[in-house]
C-alpha cells in the first residue's frame, strides 16, 4: 500500500458511527477534483480493489476515497440501506471539511455492488455528484433476486444474499418487497433525470458470463432518458436473451476509448449515455477516468472518454 494512501475513519451522519475507509489526498493547496469510489457486492473496503482507482487518482492528482460503507451486501446495514446512503454522504463532507476540494468536480464511480451503490446515490442525492460513472449495475434488487433465483451457474447465491439482506423472499413476501425496492437505484433515478451526468454501461454477456442482465443498466438509462429516447422493452428483451444487439441499433462508430471491449450499442439523452460494449462484467477502469476527466458540475456533459484504452481493469470480483 502506498504511504499516501491510509485507513481513515469518518463520522456518519445518520448514527453517529465512525466508518474506515482508504483515503488519498491531492497534493497542494489548491482545490483538487474528489472520487468517491465504489466496492463490489461480496466485498468491504480493505481489500485489492481499492488500487486502480488510487493509482488513476495519484496520476490526476486527485483526492481518492474508498468507503466500507457498512460491508458486503449480504448485511442488513449494507445493500442500499439508509446507513449506506449516510456513509457516502458522509464521505464527501469528510473530505471536503479537511482538504481543498474542487465543488465542480465531485465524482462517484463503481461496478456491480459499487454500480448498484452509484445509482442510488445518483437517485437519492444528485446534488452531490458533478457526474456519476456506473459499470455493470443491479438497478432493481427485487427484479435481480428473481433473476437468481433461476441461476445455475454459480451466481444464485446472489439471491441468498437479498434474502438476508432484506429479512426474506422480496418474490413471496409483500414487506421484504418494499425493502427491496427502497434499497433500489429504479425507485429514485426518474426524480433526479436532468441533474446530475450520469454515465451507465455494461458488457453485453453480463448475465449469461456475469451475473447481472443488461437489463438493468438498459432500464436504469429508460428512467434517466427523456421519453423519446427510452429503448422498448422489445429491443431489452432481445440483448438480455441474444446476447447481441438487434440491427437497428447497433453502434457504427469505434470508440478507442474501449479498446477491444468493442461498443456494440449506445445512446445518450441529456445527462445520461448508456454504453453496451463487448464483454461482461467489466468496469473499464481507464475508460471510466476518461470520462470523469472530461466532466464539469454546471456544464453539459462531454461524451468523450479518450483516445486509448490502455491498463482497462478486467472482470470485477463481485
């Protein structure tokens, strides 16, 4: 671990709790851009997946901070909980009370738990985030525990984990339900369409090599799109089942910035772009921070993620 990066602890607001976390500052006294970064779903904050976001944000010279936010998802506390929401509210006045902070550069980035963690925090406090980048998401925790609950591949335990994490079966219990679809990004993202950059993508085999459908990032980008730029749910039903994109919507384009996870479909609609790209369950980790480069609060979003894609991170270990 670099000496720059230590173990902190912060106050959360909601009870009063110290959480860890790995923090990162710029250096100097000027004001620096501030990443709020994301672990996965099976996983806390000591763990290897705090890296590459530190090494991109020690290049920019750009404060990093990785928050536990109340563990893996299988915990009640965790999972999209008002204590989760506490935690990464908490995070950034953590930083912002004791290091210059940039306020037009605030930026959220995750993949799977940390997509899921991203979007809800895009939907519950836009008014955080200069813009939010978020890899492989579970956008309806309800809809994802049904999904698998039909898994065979390993990925069923998912839904072991919701059970725990909402007190029982969301699909036979009518209170667990409502748990789950208060802990969702789908239940708030409508409210903050228009105010916040919000970047979504996944690799078009998630669900099949990987355990979250399309579906979620196509449906959370539905709820952020102005109406007429919502994809059908003809056209969603297709990616999730083909693993393919129909004709009529297939990207012309080469987007370098992807290298060889190769973009297959995408649209962009005011604040939000969706982006379905070769491969899996991938957060692009280059892609991600050239994007969030490009990105200013109170400015139009710049739909450019660079040139090259080199040192992309892989498959995430959920």
């Amino acid at each position: 671990m670099s000496e720059k990066i230590r173990e902190i602890t912060f106050l959360s607001e909601l009870d009063n709790t110290m959480q860890p976390a790995f923090f990162a500052p710029a250096s100097g006294s000027e004001p620096r851009p501030l990443v709020v970064a994301l672990h996965t779903w099976s996983y806390s904050f000591d763990n290897g997946q705090k890296d590459k976001f530190f090494a991109h944000c020690a290049e920019r010279n750009w404060h990093c901070i990785f928050p536990h936010f109340r563990g893996p998802n299988w915990l009640k506390d965790a999972c999209g909980s008002d204590l989760v929401v506490s935690d990464l509210k908490s995070a950034v006045a953590y930083v912002k009370a004791n290091y210059p902070v940039d306020e037009t550069r605030v930026f959220l980035l995750g993949g799977s738990g940390g997509g899921h963690a991203s979007l809800l925090m895009a939907g519950r406090h836009p008014e955080l985030w200069s813009a939010v980048s978020s890899w492989c998401p579970i956008s309806d925790v309800a809809k994802w525990h049904a999904q698998c609950s039909k898994f065979t591949n390993g990925n069923e335990c998912y839904a072991e984990h919701i059970r725990q994490a909402c007190g029982g079966d969301p699909q036979q219990d009518p209170a667990v339900f409502a748990d789950a679809m208060y802990r969702s990004p789908v239940t708030y993202l409508a409210a903050s369409r228009g105010k916040v950059i919000v970047d979504i993508g996944t690799g078009i085999h998630d669900g099949h090599t990987g355990s979250v459908p399309v579906s979620h990032t196509l449906e959370a980008f539905n709820l952020l799109a102005a109406e007429a730029d919502r994809i059908s749910e003809e056209d969603i039903e297709f990616m999730v089942k083909n693993e393919a994109v129909p004709a009529h919507l297939q990207f012309e384009g080469i987007d370098p910035a992807y290298g060889e996870n190769k973009v297959l479909f995408r649209r962009e609609s005011g604040m939000v772009r969706v982006t379905i790209f070769e491969g899996g369950h991938n957060l692009l980790t280059t892609t991600a921070f050239g994007f969030l480069d490009q990105q200013c609060g109170g400015k139009v979003p710049v739909w450019y993620s660079g040139e090259k894609a080199e040192n992309n991170a892989g498959v995430l270990s959920r």
